[in-house]
C-alpha cells in the first residue's frame, strides 16, 4: 500500500506541537516535584527539572507612530519605531516585543564532574499579537511588488522563521577552562551590543536594538550565526573569546569574530573584532523585478535573476564586512549605570561572487543579487551613550542617545555629495534619542512606557517618504 506523503509544513507543525508539549510537561513535572518534595506551595522559582529550564517573556504594549507603518504579523519588532524607507502616516497600533523579544526556550545544564558540565539551548520568539513565530524575511516577502507608502513593517533579520529562531546549540564549559558551544547562536557583537546598550537592545526605544545592523557587525542577519562554534574563557578579571561560521549551502562566506574584555570594580570594557565575507542583506522585491522573476519562473530567460516561488523571493545585497567595537559601562553611585560605545563598519563588494539564486536562511531565495553596490568603501561610524537609574527600589529610569554618520562612497560626478536628493551613496546622519520608565510590580510582572524619535538626513534617507517620527509606547511585560 502506498504510503502517505507529509508535507514540509505538517512535519513543522508537528513538531512545533511537540516542543510546546515538551515545554508544558517539563513545567508541569517541576511544579509537582518542588511541591511534593517540600509538601507545600511551589517556590518563586525557575522551572527545573533534571538539570532541564523552561523561560519565556511575553511582551505586550500600545504605540502610536507619527510616521510609522502598519504592524506586522511576523516581523520580530512588530512595528518600525525607528524611522525607515516605508515609514508613511500617523498610526495607533497594538504592538509587541517593545522593550523585549517575547519567546519560550529551554536550557540545559549537566554537571559531568571534575569541574566539567554540559550546556544547551533551544529558544523560538514569536509575535505574541498573532501567536506566530517570528519571520522578518516573511515579512519582507509579503511586501514583495507593494508601493513604499502602502506596506507594512518588513525588514531584514537572523530570524527567518526557524523553529529554534533564537538559539539552537549544545556544548561543554569548564570551570577554568571555559566553554565551547556550537550550533545557531549569538555573536560577541551581539552580546555586547546588548549588554552595553543602556537600552538593553529594546526595540521600541533603541536605534541598535530595533535596526540589527550593528549587533550583526554591519549585516542584520550575521547577529545569529547558523553552524558556528564559539569558545569563550576568563581569567581573573580578563575575559577572551572567538567564534568561527564556515561555509554552507545557505552561507557563503566565512565568519570570524574576536572579543578581548577586561572587568574592574564599577565597570567593565570590552574590544570586538569581526570579519564577515559574502555577508547577504536581504530586501523585498520592487514590481519590476517581481515581474522579471514571474517571467523567469514562465520560463522566459532574464540576466541576472533566478527562479523561486515569490513567497520565498527576495533581493539580496552582497558586501565583505570588517568590524571593530569599543565598548564600556561604570556604576557612578549604586543606583546609577554610565554606557558608551563605539562601533566602527566598513563595506566593500566581495571577493567571491555571490549568484542568483543562492539561498538564505529560513528557506528564502535571493532571487536577484547585488555584488556591486560599493564603487568605494563604504563606512559607518556610531556611537551611543545613556545612563540607566534606579530612582526607587520599583522604577528604572534609563535614557539614551544614538548616532550613525556613514561617508560618501559615491564616485564620478557625485564624488564627495552629501545630498539626500542625489544619492543614497551621499554622506549622512541618522539620530535618535529615547526615554523609558520601566516600573516592576512584582518579580516577574513589570509596565513600562517611554518613547523613542529619531531623524535621517543626507544620502542614507535617499527614497525615504518621511525623514523622522516619534513613536510613544506603553506597554506591559511578564517574564519567567
């Protein structure tokens, strides 16, 4: 008898079902174990059982954008709080994941003895508006052919939808030795851009946490790292890292990251290097190239473009990317933290051609390719800096200041420019400025609200509908 086929997407059904009953049991287990072995309440504390944690974060709040974009049923930041391309007209919107990413995971961790232990992590973040699992590249592809003033927030991301979007590794750590991880993971710039990010890389109220630009050292989706190992020790208050992605079928170039950090009473600094080749930013699909990909999928042949479903199409831009990153934090007074950073990243078109038709993470297609976006290179410096108080034991006060300045990489007549009008290879600026008031009502349980206004000028606002915009954001969040 002839079996029955399952489709791809019955098979992530299945087991999305199977890691939630997982997630749920493990809970379940933990609460009746901790209250049988004390034969009262269960305490205040993580879900553990047999070395094994489940956590999770819900984040919820209200935005209203003076030139913003309807959310997104996919995108991980939900909204576009930092003014972009397709930021149109005044909008109040339910939104998500504003000062956190909402999301449930597990975690590991297994003493084998002799100082050794055993670690993993599985983690999924999702749009808690719609349920869905985050999928930037989805929602990019939903804007695929749709006018700038008529979409809706899509932008690029490391997070394509996978199962495990937020991390998916296993490794060792030692005690003096310290630890090796491999699998989908965060870089060193990504850590550090959060952990020096007085903001915390929150999406609502952050230029560095919304745009994954500069936690991705210059490209969004390098900020997770599919396949990559990454080794980690300290000594004293010196602390050394570095972090290898080889080539694979959905990425091209090679990735290297290094990290040097030193930590002293108040304070810590920490150096990041990185080097990304073939690096792929990806973008929706302009009418006219989602008519040149129908024409090729039709069986008609056009240079330079290859053939995917267009739910799956996407442009893609190429670029060879050098990164480096100063970054440092001092508590002034006990209720008052200093940050600053600066980061420093430089794109050029990339020694290896990247084709038509190479694919990407979470299953997408680069339809159309760019390996020569760069006449010169191109620079970004920016820097950011804030403070975060404690005003009472419940209310945190942080505010924080953000900027880029990119250099003009145009050649030829435009050489030098600095105009929006003219180029978006013009010299230019993009500013931002946010405060939050982040009030704890109970260990788990926090409201917050704040707002975030930031403004682009010269060659990087090229083509945008609107130049700045302010985005107030309440919002409620409950973490375990």
């Amino acid at each position: 008898m002839k079996q029955p086929q399952v489709r791809a997407g019955d098979r992530l059904a299945a087991a999305r079902v199977t890691l939630l009953g997982a997630l749920a049991l493990t809970a379940l287990a933990n609460a009746v174990g901790a209250a049988a072995a004390d034969g009262g309440p269960t305490p205040d504390g993580p879900f553990t059982l047999y070395g094994v944690t489940i956590y999770g974060t819900v984040d919820l709040a209200a935005q209203y954008q003076s030139h913003g974009t309807p959310a997104s049923d996919y995108h991980p930041a939900v909204t576009e709080a930092l003014i972009n391309r397709n930021s149109n007209g005044a909008i109040a919107t339910i939104t998500g994941n504003q000062i956190s990413a909402s999301k449930i995971g597990l975690r590991g961790l297994e003493d084998l003895g002799n100082g050794w232990s055993g670690v993993f992590k599985l983690e999924t973040l999702f749009d808690p508006q719609s349920g869905n699992i985050s999928d930037a590249l989805h929602s990019m592809t939903l804007q695929n052919g749709v006018a700038l003033g008529s979409q809706t927030t899509g932008a690029d991301s490391a997070i394509a939808g996978q199962l495990f979007n937020g991390a998916a590794f296993v490794g060792l750590a030692h005690s003096q030795l310290g630890s090796l991880t491999v699998g989908r993971q965060t870089t060193f710039v990504a850590d550090g851009v959060t952990g020096y990010d007085p903001m915390g890389s929150a999406q609502g109220f952050s230029l560095v946490g919304w745009s994954g630009t500069y936690a991705g050292a210059g490209a969004t989706e390098n900020r997770r790292l599919d396949g990559s190992a990454r080794y980690e020790v300290a000594a004293g208050a010196v602390h050394a890292g570095a972090m290898y992605q080889p080539k694979t079928g959905s990425n091209p170039g090679t990735a290297t990251q290094l990290l040097l950090g030193v930590r002293f009473p108040g304070g810590s600094v920490d150096a990041f290097y990185s080097r990304k080749n073939d690096a792929m930013m990806s973008a929706p699909l302009s009418a006219a190239q989602v008519t040149s990909v129908a024409q090729v999928c039709g069986g008609m042949a056009v240079a330079g473009f290859a053939c995917a479903s267009i739910d799956k199409a996407l442009a893609g831009t190429i670029a060879d990317l050098r990164t480096w990153a100063l970054m440092a934090k001092y508590t002034l007074a006990p209720s008052a933290t200093a940050f600053a950073a600066y980061e420093h990243i430089q794109y050029q078109n990339p020694a290896t051609i990247v084709p038509a038709g190479q694919k990407n993470i979470g299953g997408y297609v680069l339809v159309t390719v760019n390996n020569s976006a760069y006449p010169s290179p191109r620079t970004l410096g920016v820097f950011w800096a804030g403070m975060k108080y404690a005003a009472t034991t419940n209310l945190e006060v942080t505010g924080a200041y953000y900027r880029y300045d990119q250099n003009s990489y145009a050649i030829g007549p435009n050489a030098g420019c600095s105009g929006a009008l003219v180029s978006s290879q013009c010299s230019g600026t993009l500013v931002a400025a946010s405060l939050l008031l982040d009030y704890r009502l109970t260990k788990r349980f926090d409201v917050y609200g704040g707002a975030m206004w930031s403004q682009i000028q010269g060659g990087p606002a090229n083509g945008f509908l609107n130049t700045s915009t302010i985005d107030p954001t309440i919002g409620i969040r409950y973490s375990f």
